[in-house]
C-alpha cells in the first residue's frame, strides 16, 4: 500500500472512530477549544507557584488564584444567563425563572468564598467547580448545550479542581 493510501485510511478510520453526535472533545469548536484550554493557564501557573515556590512568590499567588478562580465561577455562570437568553426569547414561565435563576448561582456561590476563612477558600471553589460540572452534565444530557459541551468541561474542570484542591490540601 501507498503512503498516500495508507494515510486516507489512517484518515477515513479516524473519521469512523469521531462520535456521530458530536460529542467527542475533537467537535469541540475550535475557539472553545483554544481559549478554554487557554484559560486553564493561570491554574497550573499559579497553584505551580503556590506549591512549588518560595514562600513569598506563593502568598504573592494566592490571592491571584483566588481572584481567578472566582472570575472564572462567575463566568461559567454566565454561559447559563446566555442559554437562558436564547431559550426565553419566545417562552413564558417557570423554566426561564429556573435558567435565569441557576445561572446566577456560581456567582454568588465564588463571591461567598471571599467570606470563608482563608484555609476554606480554595476547598470550597473546588467543590463548586465540580457542582457545576455536575449540573452541566446534567443539562448537557437533556440537550440544553451545544453536544459538544460535556467534552469541553470535563478535561477543563478536572484541572482546575486537581489546581484549586492541591493548594487547598497544602493550606491545611
């Protein structure tokens, strides 16, 4: 065989192997894709820096990763105030109240760890991220995101909750 035959096959069994539902994390836009892996950055950065650092670089990243941590929960929120936004364009009742409602919640919920003690913090954030999760999985299934959704969040979630739960085990 070819190597020119040999690659369209490598390529047309990969193609096979691509989840006819779009859920495989390669349907993934690529801006998501991109960005969200991007934004993952700033966990392993700091938390690297708080874990391996000297003891003035991690009190210096600490609050950084605090302030991230709580923008990106505030943000992942917002991904549900704009599903709300394009389901009740046209649709009265209680299930916009419950989108509308839910989306509001991990930003309240990321404010509240401003209010916890400083050993609490980053335990409490990990244990949001990982309750979004839980709910986007949740609504992922009942078709309320894009398919391709539940394969975005997972790799991206786990890192953050392996970033935001090693600082937190290290504050205690």
């Amino acid at each position: 065989m070819s190597h020119e035959a040999n690659s369209r096959t490598m390529s047309q069994t990969t193609q096979a192997k691509a989840p006819a539902d779009g859920r495989g994390i390669q349907n993934v836009r690529k801006p998501a894709l991109v960005l969200g892996f991007a934004g993952l950055i700033p966990f392993v950065g700091l938390s690297g820096a708080i874990v391996l650092g000297s003891d003035d670089l991690a009190s210096g990243a600490r609050p950084v990763l605090l302030g991230y941590a709580i923008a990106i929960l505030s943000f992942m929120g917002g991904v549900h105030w704009g599903l709300a936004m394009a389901y009740a364009s046209d649709k009265p009742g209680s299930e916009v109240w419950r989108r509308y409602g839910i989306s509001v919640l991990p930003a309240l919920a990321a404010v509240a760890a401003l209010l916890l003690a400083p050993q609490l913090q980053f335990a409490w954030l990990t244990v949001c991220f990982a309750a979004l999760l839980a709910y986007d999985l949740k609504v992922s299934a009942q078709g309320e995101t894009a398919a391709w959704y539940p394969a975005l969040r997972w790799p991206l979630t786990i890192v953050v909750c392996f970033c935001l739960g090693v600082v937190s085990l290290l504050q205690n």
